[in-house]
C-alpha cells in the first residue's frame, strides 16, 4: 500500500499556492477498489456472505432468514455455470443446522468439507468449531462434528477459515492472547492428519484490541480480517475510518511469519461498520458486509505506473527494467497483489489492460486540471470537483501531465471537500 492523490494533484500545479483538501494519512497497496455495488437480489439485508466453492458454482450464506432450523442458519446458493444467476437458498438441513445459532461457514477447496462454528449443546465452549462432510459434491452433508480440544477452548471459538491447500485453520476466539478475540490458528501436515494445538496468530496481526472474521486469499498470501467495536465496549484498532474496519496483512510465502497489517482505506471502510471481508476464488473482488447490506468491490490492479492514465509502451517499459526484481510498484502478478517478484505472471496481468484508459484505483480524488475557463476543476475520479478562489490562471499546456494552474501571487487557491461512501 504505498500510493495517495497528492503527488497526482501537486505534480501538476505550477506556483503552488494552497489546495484544501482533506486526505486522510493511510498507506495504500498496489492494488485498489473500483465502485460499490450491493449483491442481491438472492442475498439480503438478513444474510452473510461466507464463502464460494473453489469452482463457483455454490455459495454459503449465514441467514436468520425464515424456514430455517434455529435462528441462524447455514444455506447454499448454487448456479449451472459462473456466467448464470443464482438459484433460490437451500437450508443445509438438521444434519447441519441445529435448534441455535450455526453460521459462518468455509469450504474446502475440494468442496467435501464445511467447517463452521456453533453455540449448539455438547461444546467445549460458549461457541465452538465444527465440521460436516459429504462422500461428493451431489452428496448431502453429513452429521456436523465438533473438531475437538486442540481447536476449541472452554471459551468462545469462532469464525473458521480453511486455507486452500487445507492445511490451515484460521478462526476467532475469547481464550485469551493480547485482546478480548484474537485470531488463532491449527495446523495439520497433510489433509489426512489430525488438527494440531491451535496457536495464537501473534502480536503482528493481533493487538489490544479485537480481531475478527479471518479470510485467506485464494493463494494464501493475504490474510484479512475485521476489528470489532461492537463485540466489546473497546475502541476501534487505531488507524481505521470509525466502527468496524477490515485490514490486511501479507506474508511473502506460505512459511513466511505475517507482516504489519494495514487498513483497506475508504473505498471500503468507513465510519459505519465494515466487516467479514472475503476475497473471490478468481482474486478480482472483495465482498463484504457493510451498513447492514452485503457489497462487491471490483479488487483493480495498478497498471498505470507513470500515471498519465493510459497503460502503454511507458508502463511496459518500467516492468520490464524491473524483471526479476521485487519493486513492488509493478509486482501486480498472480492476483492483483503480486508474490515478491516481477515475472511472466506480472506481464500477464499488465497486457490484460494495454491500451486502456485507467484511473489508479487508490485514488481518492484527481484533478487533471486540463480545463480552459470556469471555476471548476473536475474530479475525474469522482464526484469532488474543486472550486477556484481567487482567479488564478487555467495552464491546460503546462504541468508534468498538461494540465496546471498558475498562483502568481495573492490568497489564490483551490477547494474542495472529499466525500466518502
């Protein structure tokens, strides 16, 4: 996460004066946010969205929607093709589903075992980790099993995550470490092996305060998570937008310890509650649940390594003196987040965009500043054009970009006020 609009807007303003604007202090990966869009109709306020099978044809939701067996409930979605629509909820049924709260669920990447958590009788805890499976895909699933004291505590065990190569568990829990939930993981060496003791994700990922709703990328590289305000009387993690935040933390390999996690930023997050982020098997959006509706965020690459806004021989220029290097400014590839090193699999991802006209998807706002006349200086990245004071002098020839304007003295300056979702 390195990038702001500042640089975009300064570089083009001769004679800079003062531009108000706010832009709030946060760091911002290689990759960005396109728009918004709330998924539905087959989703609604009352469901969560928990995860995709690893070929796209199903997708489990935790609703307390009616027909159901408690008052939360695991469902399934499923569709002919990743090009159709979604067909209408089905209830796991009781073999699952109990007489309480059951939700929040992670498939395997071979679609045969559910893992879930659930305040049922008979747990170690006040909510623990379980499991069902099923013989194939067109199979019912079996009798839900507890997975046992090496995962679950005599606490609250919650939210599981199961990696893609299945050989870690990552979930929630109140047994304690350094805030009231932490994340935790088990680990096994082969999909045949039994659980391990479950660890503490450690002091890098977890803090003070609350950790939440872990999720892994389809790759294993990225970790994401929530904070939680209204699990606890707690304040928020520092760093975030207000209420509930998702965050991120990389690791180079899959043996590789965590790094410091950073917030999403604000195309995602912002003072309402934003939370149980998930990433598509496919690595080109981000759902998550946000102000009591469900959203997709399109998860856009930064192809545009100049920022002139066009992808072109420039740009393939820059990665190329990068190949085989690891400035992470180009390590767009696999995924839009990249693996430490610029390869084929950054090309790749590079030509799927040559000769597009884009906007670097980090940007908060950007004023090209290329007009003629008026008073206005549009926003080509949204809706917070800027307004000029004081007359200074349209330059649409000049700048680093063509595209400036002239401060030759006096209160002159421009202004605007960001809006955020």
């Amino acid at each position: 996460m390195k990038r702001s609009c500042v640089s975009t807007i300064a570089s083009s303003v001769i004679g800079l004066g003062l531009l108000c604007f706010a832009i709030p202090d946060r760091a911002y990966a290689d990759f960005g946010f396109g728009k918004l869009v709330k998924v539905g109709p087959v989703v609604n306020s009352s469901d969560w969205i928990d995860c995709f099978s690893s070929d796209g044809l199903e997708m489990y939701i935790s609703s307390g929607r009616a027909g159901g067996q408690g008052s939360l409930d695991l469902w399934v979605l499923r569709r002919a093709s990743v090009d159709e629509d979604w067909g209408p909820a089905q209830n796991l049924g009781p073999a699952v589903n109990g007489p309480q709260e059951d939700g929040w669920s992670s498939i395997s990447a071979d679609g045969l075992t559910l893992y879930f958590e659930s305040n049922r009788p008979g747990g170690t805890g006040a909510r623990d980790i379980y499991a069902t499976t099923r013989a194939t895909k067109n199979d019912p699933w079996d009798q839900a099993v507890n997975l046992g004291p090496k995962v679950n505590s005599g606490s609250t065990d919650c939210e599981p995550w199961i990696s893609a190569d299945g050989l870690e568990l990552y979930f929630g829990s109140y047994r304690g470490g350094y805030g009231a939930c932490d994340i935790w993981v088990t680990r096994r060496a082969t999909t045949n092996d039994p659980w391990g003791q479950a660890v503490n994700a450690g002091p890098v990922v977890n803090s003070a305060y609350e950790e939440h709703y872990p999720s892994l990328s389809p790759d294993g590289l990225l970790l994401l998570f929530s904070d939680c305000i209204g699990c606890d009387s707690r304040p928020p993690r520092p760093g975030g937008y207000g209420g509930d935040d998702m965050w991120m933390a990389r690791r180079a390999s899959l043996s590789d310890p965590w790094q410091t996690p950073v917030n999403l930023g604000p195309m995602v997050n912002n003072s309402s509650n934003d939370a149980y982020p998930r990433i598509s098997l496919d690595g080109r959006a981000l759902y998550f649940r946000g102000n009591g509706n469900n959203w997709q965020a399109p998860i856009l690459p930064i192809v545009d390594f100049n920022g002139d806004g066009k992808v072109d021989v420039q740009d393939l220029r820059r990665l190329i003196e990068s190949w085989d290097k690891d400035p992470a400014s180009v390590d767009i590839g696999p995924m839009p987040w990249g693996d430490g090193n610029v390869d084929e699999k950054d090309l790749e991802v590079f030509m799927s965009y040559w000769g597009q006209e884009v906007n670097d998807p980090t940007l908060i706002a950007h004023w090209r500043l290329d007009e003629t006349s008026g008073m206005t200086a549009a926003d080509s990245a949204g809706t917070n054009d800027g307004t000029l004071m004081g007359n200074p002098t349209w330059q649409p020839n000049s700048g680093k970009v063509k595209g400036a304007l002239k401060f030759d003295g006096g209160p002159r300056f421009v202004m605007t006020k960001l809006r955020f979702r």
